[in-house]
C-alpha cells in the first residue's frame, strides 16, 4: 500500500520586539545611511507568523495592534517571503501575522515579522540553514532584521546589521509607554541631521561604561547608561514624548530613553513589581496611550507550532 505524500503543514515562529539600550548615530554616508552603533536587546512582546503553503502569495494582520499594517506587497513579511522565494526557490506562501507589537513605534515590528518569516519558511521548505546562513539571508531584508533572528543582547555596527555579541548577565524589567500615532523612521533620521546640521559628528563608537553595566546585570548600572541620539529628534517632531519621558522618572523609573525612532518610550525599572507601579501611574496620568510590560533578554525569532498533515 503507498501512503499519501507528507505535506508541510503551517508553521508558526514566535518574534520578539527590540529596544535600543544605546543608538549612537555617525555622519550621513554618501549613500544616503547612517552609520550606526547600538546595543539591542530583544523584549518580551511577540508577533507570531504563521506561513502555509497557498496557490497564490498573500498576507493577513490580526491582533488589537494589526491597524496600519499594510496587507498588500508592501507588507514586509510577504517581501521577505518573496525575496526567500527567489533565494531559495520557494513556492508561494501565505503569512498570518498576530501582532502584539506597537506598529511604527520604534520596536522593529515589521523587520520582526520578517525575521520570523524567514524562519518559519526555513522549516517549511526544509532549508536546513545554518545561523550564519539565516543571517546573510536575514541582513538582505533589513538592518534589524539579523538581530531579530539572533535576540539576546547584541551589538550592531553598519547599519545596524553587522552583530556582536555582548555578555549580558541578568533580566531586565521594562515598561513601554505607546504612544498615539507613528512616527516615521526616515522623517526623525531627517530631524536628526537638521538639529545637527554644522555641528561635527563623530564616528559612533559603543561606550564601554555600557558593556560594563552590561556584564553587572544591575539595572541601577545600566540606567544611567541608557542613551539614543535620536531621542532629540523624535521629542522635536513629537513635544509629548518630553512628557512621557519626564512622568516615567517622576514615578519611579530608574531610566527612561525613546526606543529606536520612537515614539515609544522604554522605561528601565528595578522588578517586575515596579514595572507593574510604574505602568499604573503612567497609565492613570494619561500622559500615555498604553502601556505594556516586558523584560529581557529573549530568544529571537523561533519555531513554535508544526503541523504534518
Ligand atoms: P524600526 O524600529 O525598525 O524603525 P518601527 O518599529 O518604527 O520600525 P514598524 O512597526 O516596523 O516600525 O513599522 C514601520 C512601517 O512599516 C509601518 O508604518 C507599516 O506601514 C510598515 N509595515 C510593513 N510591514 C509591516 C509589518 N509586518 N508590521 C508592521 N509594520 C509594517
């Protein structure tokens, strides 16, 4: 008796949010990028993309967050599907994405949802890539993107694609404060070289005192060193991130800095029982949209659900 085929059923890879825990960013390139050095740290809100074979290619957002995403080619979980496809000779796919990361607030949900993609399609075409495989790959679709992949704490230098790692002890407790609206990452990166125009700016170079504080696990160390040179711009072209900010401390944030473009704020806090004081206050003050909760380091993009059918 022959039994029917094996067909890959759907797979589902879990993603992780990012913060930056330091974004220094050097001079503009002549080709249009900046060069960067941050220190990234993989949070725990997740987006979950399933990919499942489809006759043709398609994408679908849920979630209390999926408003803003697109759902068309621009999507870029189904580019990363589709340039995969060409990489790899892949057959089209459709991808369910489940949002629980905040869209345009600087916490690289859509370079996640690529992440998770390429991973997922890794099972499902049964690749067998490596790391530095997946990374190659990964660095193709976007800067954030190969660290989405590796999660953790890590260094990244380029545009932010080259990684290091970085020895982290400890878990970290944090509280994002979302804000109303977007903001949009080529618009700040625009302010930034505006408020810095005629004044020299150094090649970024990661601050050891960062690493160090790193290596304690304290968040009283690492507080301090909290910093992001687009914060500047972000609170210019968004005044009510000054407010965010300034409340955060005010009740009881050891450190506070502008996640990556914004406008989402990550507040650094001592336990889990101060983040959960401290997204009280924020949220009865109303100075917020929402807040959520989240610690790290977390792993990066990973398999969670396989169907055989
Ligand atoms: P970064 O921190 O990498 O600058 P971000 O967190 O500020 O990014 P994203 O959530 O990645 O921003 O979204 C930026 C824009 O990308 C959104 O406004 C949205 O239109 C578009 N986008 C395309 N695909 C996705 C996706 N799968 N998820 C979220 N946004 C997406």
């Amino acid at each position: 008796m022959t039994s029917a085929p094996l067909v890959p059923g759907p797979v589902t890879a879990r993603v992780p949010a990012k913060v930056n825990l330091e974004l220094l960013v050097g001079p503009l390139r002549p080709d249009g990028y900046h060069a960067l050095s941050t220190v990234y740290q993989a949070v725990s809100l997740y987006d979950d993309v399933t990919v499942a074979e489809d006759e043709q290619w398609g994408v679908s957002v849920s979630g209390a967050l999926a408003g803003g995403v697109p759902t068309g080619e621009d999507n870029l979980a189904l580019r990363a599907a589709r340039l995969a496809a060409e990489r790899f000779d892949g057959t089209p796919v459709h991808v369910s994405i489940r949002k629980g990361i905040p869209v345009a607030g600087g916490m690289a949900g859509g370079s996640a949802d690529a992440a998770a993609t390429l991973v997922a399609l890794d099972q499902l075409w049964n690749l067998g890539l490596d790391r530095e495989e997946l990374e190659t790959a990964a660095a193709e679709l976007g800067s954030d993107v190969p660290f989405l992949v590796a999660g953790g704490t890590a260094m990244g230098s380029g545009r932010g694609e080259l990684l290091a790692p970085v020895l982290a002890r400890g878990t970290y407790h944090w509280v994002l404060a979302l804000a109303e609206g977007g903001l949009s990452t080529p618009a700040v990166y625009a302010e930034c070289d505006r408020l810095r125009h005629g004044v020299p700016v150094p090649e970024p170079v990661a601050t050891p005192a960062l690493m160090a504080a790193l290596r304690t696990g304290d968040p009283h160390e690492l507080a301090p060193q909290l910093v992001n040179d687009l914060q500047d711009a972000a609170v210019s072209l968004r005044p009510d991130l000054g407010d965010v900010l300034s409340s955060g401390m005010e009740y009881g944030a050891l450190g506070g800095v502008v996640s990556g473009s914004g406008p989402t704020v990550a507040f650094l806090v001592e336990n889990n029982e101060a983040g959960i004081d401290l997204a009280v206050a924020l949220t009865a003050s109303g100075v917020v949209r929402d807040v959520r909760r989240a610690s790290g380091p977390v792993h990066g993009a990973h398999v969670i659900h396989q169907r055989v059918d």
